[in-house]
C-alpha cells in the first residue's frame, strides 16, 4: 500500500472511529434514546462538544496500537483525524 493510500485509510478510519465511538458513549449514558433521537441531538448539535471530545480517545488508543505495530503512515492519518475533530470541537467550544 503507498503512503498516501495508508494515511487517506488511517483518516478515515480515524473519524469513523470518532463517530462510532461517540455513538457508543451517547446510547450508554442514555439507554432510554433510540438512534433517532441520537442522530437528531448530533445535528443539532447539542452535545457533540462533550461527547466528540470523549470519542478523541479511542482515535489515541488506535493511534498508539498502530505505532507499535509500525503502521506509521496509517498513524499519520489517525493523527490528522484527530487533530481535525480537535480544531472542529474547538471552534463549536467557543461559538
């Protein structure tokens, strides 16, 4: 696989890890909301500060799985996920 192919994949990858593990979080501190009520909160954005915030750690836990691992160019990719939904959670932090 070529370098840029690996980090588009780790990119990816990294948000859908973000996403997915937000999911998670959300549905088990709320076990009486259906997807629907998760999906509308998201666009609506009223918790996507706090619970994106928390998804950030599974991207760092992949992050540091695909170091030891030696996937480095895949960790490149789930680096520049990461800091991506760091700058998005911070401009809606302070908006």
């Amino acid at each position: 696989m070529s370098q840029r192919t690996s980090i588009i994949l780790g990119i990816l990858v990294g948000l859908l890890t973000s996403l997915v593990f937000s999911y998670i979080v959300f549905i088990n501190n709320n076990p009486g909301m259906t997807d629907d009520d998760y999906v509308q909160i998201f666009v609506s954005g009223k918790l996507i500060v706090p619970v994106m915030s928390i998804s950030l750690l599974a991207n760092f836990a992949l992050f540091f799985i695909c170091l030891k691992f030696n996937k480095d160019n895949f960790s490149k990719g789930l680096l520049i996920a990461t800091m991506l939904i760091g700058a998005v959670i911070l401009v809606l932090r302070f908006m």
